[in-house]
C-alpha cells in the first residue's frame, strides 16, 4: 500500500483501537468502519456488547494515537448515556 503522509492513517489500521471520550472515559473498542454518502461512520463496541456508529468527522473525532491505539472522540452529549 502507498506511503501515507504524517496526518494520514488506514482505517484498517485502526481495528481494534481503544475508544475514549475527551475525559479519558472509555466508550468501548473500535470494530468497523462504514460510510453513509455523507461521511465515514466508525463503529465502537461497548463494553455492554453494544454496537454504535458515531460521524468519524471532527470536531467529534479529535484524536488518533496510533502508537498506543486509542482513538479520542468528543461524541454529542448523551450519546453513550442510551447505549
């Protein structure tokens, strides 16, 4: 596969990832990616075994660690609480 550049990540790369919210709150484990036409969805398992697209678009995506896979997000308030 093609070099990426420094800002550039493959999806695939990021299966498995540790999902957390701004606070360091873990949201689950990161399991699939799709996309609606509109944008690309990132799928999160939840502890519960619960399955949640959540936009993979900032501002609610606000960082990747690739080193220690962990994705941060900043989901819309409430998201998670239903789940």
């Amino acid at each position: 596969m093609p070099e990426l550049a420094d800002d550039e990540v493959y999806l695939v790369d990021l299966l498995g990832a540790k999902a957390i919210d701004t606070d360091g709150n873990p949201l689950g484990e990161v399991t699939g990616f799709s996309d609606n036409r509109a944008q690309h969805l990132v799928e999160i398992k939840t502890a519960q075994g619960k399955k949640v697209l959540l936009p993979f678009i900032h501002p609610i995506l606000q960082k990747i660690d690739e080193k220690n896979h962990l994705i941060v997000f900043d989901p819309p308030l409430g998201f998670f609480n239903e789940i």
